[in-house]
C-alpha cells in the first residue's frame, strides 16, 4: 500500500475558515505516516492556534526548515522548537545574517530574524544543520540547499540589503526549496522563491535527473515581477507541464490573478486550513 503525504498550511496572509488566523508569513506541515516536519514557522506562534484548531500535532515533528532568514517566515521558530524540542533544524547559515528591506520613502528596515530566534538556533547547535548543498531532511524528503540563478529574467523579487544603509545587495543565497517525489511527480514547497521560481524548479529537476514536476506550493514573490518575467514564468510552467499550483503569500494578487487565469484549471487556493494529500 502507498503512503500518503499531506501538506497543511498552517499560516498564510489569508484565512477562509473560521476559527483560524492569519498573518503575513507562512507555514506548513508535513506529515508522512511517522514522519513529520515544519517548513517555515511564520511571524510569531500563530502556528500554534491554528494547529490546536486543525488537530495536528507538533510534539512529534523531527525536523523544522526554515527557507530562509526572513522574520515572516522565521518568527515563530522558538515555539516550535519548544514545541517539538527533539526536532533538528534545516538552514543556510546566511540566514542568520542582517537583513533590510528598502521602504518607499527610501528608508530602510530590517526584516532579518530577531535575537531571540538567533539565539534559539544557536542554543541548539548540535541539533542543527547548515543546508548549502541537497539534503535530505527525513526520508524522501529533502531541502535544496542553495539554488543557481541560472536565468537572466527573474531576481530576489524586491530591494534587500544585508546593510541598515542599503549600500549592500542581499543576494539571499539562504533561500531554499523544499520537495519530494510522489507517484505523479515531484511536489515543490517555496518560502518566497527569492532564487526565482523557475531558477528553482530547473535545479530540483537538475537533482532528481529531471523528473516531472507535478505541483508547486508556497510563494513565489511575483509582487514586483514585470510583464517580461510573468510572461516567461508562465511559459516555464508550461514547458514543464505543472499540474497543480498552489500560489501563496508573497506571490501578489496581480500575479496569482494571472496565474488563475493561464491555469484556471490547475490552481488551488493555499490559504491557512488548506490540505493538499499526494501518494508516495
């Protein structure tokens, strides 16, 4: 008998169910017969509410990946380390480096993880792993590691700085996939796609000599893309022939509308309480 693997969002910017918040970030979990994990922890424990609410259990996860150092997706890393105290964390170093993000007005602000965070990760050290490179977090279940920007039309997706003056580029070399490979082919997880979403998806097919890509969760920072980089992300989901789609959080309306309209049929909503279930 397969197993079946389903993907609960367990906070997002939006919320149709009652009962449950939301709040800008995101947050899912993972849950394989025993195994189980968090990718990305939102803003706060928010999380905790909405997992009490859909009767999931944290205490068991053995694992919590972080995409990335952003605070929106890394703020509530304390409580689901307190939650699940036995589960290893999966990051890239940089992602505990300074992080700003340039304000309209030309100011900037830091949107990097807060000390308490810092000091969580550093506290577990000997539970921690430093993803640079693939690996694999439980069983046929893995983190990307690094992502190559191959393409010349998609970027970070907005003005961030490793500096408060706003002098230094932030390359965001910490952001990182999450995906496995199911009987239909493979599901891919993003935080917010800062490698660029098609950057992503031709380095997992590159790890997984080029298996099928059956679905794409998660966000993929289109707020800011022009006419050029949507029109060229949808024509890769073509040519990669995605069946399902499930665009969230930092994706922008402008973008997920056009989304809807070239895959009316392929897309989901990924709001907070969505489940998506696929076979192993």
């Amino acid at each position: 008998m397969s197993e079946t693997i389903a993907v609960t969002t367990l906070v997002e910017n939006s919320v149709p169910v009652r009962g449950l918040l939301a709040e800008h970030g995101l947050a899912f979990h993972l849950q394989a017969g025993p195994r189980s994990l968090l990718f990305d922890t939102g803003q706060s424990d928010l999380f905790l509410h909405n997992a009490l609410k859909l009767r999931i259990s944290l205490a068991d996860a053995q694992a919590i990946v972080l995409s990335h150092g952003h605070n929106d997706h890394t703020g509530g890393l304390t409580a689901a380390h307190e939650a699940a105290p036995q589960a290893r964390l999966f990051l890239h170093r940089t992602a505990l480096s300074q992080k700003f993000v340039r304000n309209p007005d030309g100011t900037t602000r830091s949107i990097g993880m807060d000390e308490a965070t810092a000091e969580t990760i550093r506290s577990a050290a000997n539970a921690v792993v430093w993803t640079r490179k693939p690996t694999e977090v439980l069983d046929g279940i893995f983190v990307t590691g690094e992502i190559p920007r191959q393409n010349t039309f998609e970027d970070t997706g907005g003005p961030f700085f490793r500096d408060a003056a706003g002098a230094q580029p932030d390359p965001l070399l910490d952001d990182q996939a999450l995906y496995f490979d199911t009987q239909e082919g493979l599901v891919v997880l993003l935080g917010c796609g800062h490698s660029g979403v098609v950057n992503t998806l031709d380095y997992v097919q590159q790890l997984t000599g080029g298996r099928p890509i059956h679905a794409i969760l998660g966000g993929l920072h289109l707020l800011t893309a022009n006419p050029e980089r949507m029109d060229k992300t949808i024509a890769a989901f073509r040519r990669l022939n995605i069946q399902w789609l499930a665009p969230a959080h930092c994706t922008g309306l402008h973008a997920q509308a056009q989304l809807w309209t070239a895959f009316s049929d392929r897309c989901s909503s990924c709001a907070v309480g969505t489940q998506l279930s696929f076979q192993l």
